[in-house]
C-alpha cells in the first residue's frame, strides 16, 4: 500500500471539501505512505494558493505530497467559486499551464483569461525537492489523455463501469504519445481508478450492494440514469468487470489480469462508496 488520496465535494453525501486540510492532519501521524488529492477540482481552485498548500504538506510529510488534478465529476463548485460552466474546458486548460508553471520555474512571469496577471513573482513555501509530483486524472476522453502524453503528465484513468479491456486503445495511446513527445522513461507513470470493497469473499457484495445501489441511484437522479440494478452489479463486479468488490484472492487475481492489459504502474482503489 503505496498512496493515499482524498477526493474534493462540495455537497452533502461526501464529507471532504478540503483534501488538503485532511491529507496535512494524516501527515503528521504518518511516516512512509504518499498523500494526495484524489482529485483537486482544478477548474474552481486558484492554483497559486493550491500548490502553496500541498508544498506545505510536503515539507510537514518530508517529502510525500501528490496533487492530482481534473475537473471532477460533479459541478457544485463552479457555481460555488463563481465560475461559469460555460468556462469548463478553458478553466481547466488555463489552470492546470499555471499550475505547472508554478512547478516548474522560481520566477514566475504569466498571463492568462481568467486571472491578472502575474509578473516577476516567487512562490512560498518550496516543496521539499523543489517540484511536486502532479498527475492528471480523467475520465476517458481522448482529448484529455493526448494532452497528458503531451505534456509528460502521469495518467490516472477512472474506470468505474463497463469493461476495463476497452480502455486498452486509449492508455496505449497515451504511452505511445507519452514517448513520442520525448519524455523520460524513468518518469513515466500510468493509474488506473476503480471501486473497491473487500469482504471475506464473494458474499460481501450481498453487504455491500443495498449501499452502492442507494448511492448509484441518488446520483442517478440527477443525471437521469436508469435504477441501479443488481444484475448490473454483478456483471460489472464479474472477472472481466470494472469493479473491484469481493474477497482477497478474487481481487488480487482481478488486479493482475488488469496489469497484463495496460502493464500500469498504479491502482487505485475508490473505497466504500456509498
């Protein structure tokens, strides 16, 4: 176990809105693992006051903060922040320059849309080896991905329904893109996002599904999906399912027949939604 990420909500069935808070209280009771955000929301966030933020849960951890970012998959913190969704592309495009200007450069000189701009400016504090590790995080779109490989980003790709197999054309893409764009070997980095839940065995999902199903159709609701059912739980919690929900061998074999798809260098388990 490697890395520990927390999610950023705005609404009432999640309970952090405010991963950093979160992420500097657990580095100060802990000693080896990463932490991260799983994700910042990038497009509603001043990326300035983000990356001070987690530089400052670098320098308490000694060294072992992570910024994932993306645009999330819920939109309560345009309105929130101010920002218009007509914006959601742009906001992100622009934030995320800014953000690896930051990491980049001592001296910042920028100009962007959507904020002043910044001349001749030194940000405070430093990470500890100077830059963080910043990954992008998305939910499927090629679009998204080639701008990753472009930029030398590690990928986190979301794979929370379907079969996983269907993703193999999009992160070989990206891998392909990622080396064609002259970056380094010895940072390529690739993740993949799926639900988990961890029983004894099998009979956990029986647990588990009343919850998920309940947190799958309120979600629904509002984006006009078809209930939730079981049959569809299952089929997707099947071998060759996107969901990771049953017992210890069941998951550890689910996980290494993944790997043999997309020879990733992460997973990422989305734990007790619901």
């Amino acid at each position: 176990l490697d890395v520990f990420g927390l999610g950023e909500h705005h609404r009432p069935d999640y309970s952090v809105s405010s991963p950093q808070t979160v992420l500097a209280a657990a580095a100060t009771i802990t000693k080896n693992i990463k932490l991260g955000s799983a994700v910042s929301v990038l497009s509603s966030d001043d990326p300035i006051r983000l990356y001070q933020q987690f530089a400052t849960i670098d320098l308490i951890s000694d060294g072992r903060a992570e910024i994932m970012v993306g645009r999330g998959s819920f939109i309560e913190s345009f309105p929130l922040f101010g920002y218009d969704l007509k914006d959601y592309d742009r906001l992100f495009e622009e934030k995320l320059q800014l953000l690896l200007t930051l990491n980049n450069n001592e001296i910042i000189n920028w100009e962007g849309h959507f904020r002043a701009p910044i001349s001749h400016q030194e940000i405070f504090p430093k990470p500890l080896h100077q830059k963080l590790p910043i990954w992008i995080a998305v939910g499927g779109t090629p679009e998204s991905v080639l701008r990753a490989a472009k930029l030398g980003l590690p990928l986190t790709i979301a794979i929370i329904g379907g079969y996983p197999v269907q993703f193999e054309p999009l992160l070989r893409m990206y891998k392909e893109q990622y080396f064609a764009n002259g970056h380094s070997k010895e940072n390529y980095q690739l993740g993949v996002n799926s639900h988990l839940f961890v029983g004894n065995d099998a009979s956990v999902r029986d647990v588990y599904f009343p919850y998920y199903a309940a947190q799958m159709n309120h979600i629904g609701k509002e984006r006009g999906w078809s209930p939730f059912s079981r049959a569809q739980f299952e089929a997707t919690a099947a071998p060759d399912g996107a969901y990771f929900m049953g017992g210890p061998e069941e998951i550890t074999d689910k996980i290494l027949q993944q790997h043999e798809i997309f020879n990733h260098t992460r997973f990422v388990g989305q734990i007790d939604v619901g």
